[in-house]
C-alpha cells in the first residue's frame, strides 16, 4: 500500500514537471515551438518577352499616285538628211534635166538645246550634143546646216538656217565658137519643218525635202 502511494506522487511529480521542461525545449529549440510556416518562394521570373518590329510606313507621292516617267524628247539623237534640188536653169532651156539634187546629212545633239549640225554637196553635170555643136552645164555646190530642234510639241520642229555656196558654168561649143558663161555665188535659208517624213520646203528654183531615221 505503502508503494503504491509513493509511486502515485511520483507520477504526480512528474506530471507537474512537463510543463515547464515543454517551455525550456521551446527557448533551446524555438523552431520547435509551433509549426513553422512556410516562407512563399517566388514563382520564377517569366522569359523577357521580345518586342515585335512595328515596320515603318513607306510614304506615298501625293495623292497617293504613282509618279510617270516624262516622254523621251523627240529631238534627242535625232538624225537625217535634206534632200536638196536646185533648178539649173540653162539646162532646163535646153532640155536637159532640169534640177541638180543632192543630200545633205545633219544629226541633232543628244541634249539640250538640241543643236542641229551638218554638211554635204550636189554636183551636176549634163551635155547636151547635137549636129551644130554641144551644149554643157556643170554646177558644184556646198551646204551647211545649222539650227535648233524643239520637241515640245508633236511632233516636233527643226528650225534650220541653211548657208549654200557655189559656182555654175555654161559652156557652148558651136563649130568655131567657144564660150563660157560662169556664175558663183552664195545663199541663205531659214527653214522651218516639222519632224515628219517627207515634209518639204520649196521656193522658186529650190526645194528642200526631209527624211529622218
């Protein structure tokens, strides 16, 4: 009887006792006092996201129309040639072929102003033969060109100043008579022609007819 009563108290003792061993664990071991809770970890950074290019307008002619190319100048490189007929007049009297005919070649610069240059000559030379004697005409002459061409309109213009020279002769053969009748001299012209095939000037005596390539 006597042990049961002593180990009673000192189950009583011991029980008394736990409290106070429960709160000195608690100041060795605070992280033992109560549940610990937990620190949030934070999620992981998400990937920088790239900006996307905005794509820079391209800006339109005015109006929004599409500009055109401007029309090649019609004089630009032009190139030809003027025929030339002048009359020779003492053949025509006689019969013979009336006018002595000759080309002159020109081209046009291939910028502006456009200037117009050239050159050539037309020789003739017709006899005529008969029972009393011969009858010939010779002729030499030589042209320069030079001018302008102006494309602005259709289809175009070529103002041209034409400076002819030359020399004719006459010489008749009749039995025991000889002569000769000689003539020179000089001539300026200021034509105008459009740019056309074929286009012709002419006056009293001369003519002047254009042929382009």
């Amino acid at each position: 009887m006597h042990r049961s009563r002593k180990a009673l108290l000192v189950a009583l003792v011991i029980l008394g006792a736990l409290p106070s061993l429960a709160c000195s664990t608690c100041r060795l071991f605070p992280g033992l006092a109560a549940p610990a809770t937990p620190t949030p970890t934070p999620p992981p950074p998400l990937p920088a996201r790239e900006a996307t290019p905005t794509p820079t307008p391209t800006p339109e002619a005015a109006g929004g129309a599409t500009a055109t190319p401007a029309a090649s100048n019609p004089c630009a490189g032009l190139s030809g040639a003027l025929e030339v007929q002048v009359l020779a007049g003492p053949a025509e009297a006689v019969g013979l072929e009336p006018f002595a005919v000759g080309s002159v070649p020109f081209a046009v610069s291939s910028e502006a102003p456009y200037t117009v240059s050239g050159n050539g000559s037309i020789a003739y030379d017709q006899t005529l033969t008969e029972e009393w004697g011969t009858y010939q005409v010779t002729m030499d002459m030589a042209f320069a060109v030079s001018g302008t061409c102006q494309g602005e309109s259709d289809p175009g213009t070529l103002q041209l100043q034409i400076e002819a020279s030359g020399s004719q002769l006459v010489e008749v053969k009749a039995q025991e008579f000889h002569g000769t009748y000689p003539w020179e001299g000089s001539f300026t012209f200021n034509l105008s022609f459009p740019i056309e095939e074929g286009a012709t000037v002419e006056g009293e005596g001369w003519a002047f007819v254009l042929h382009v390539q």
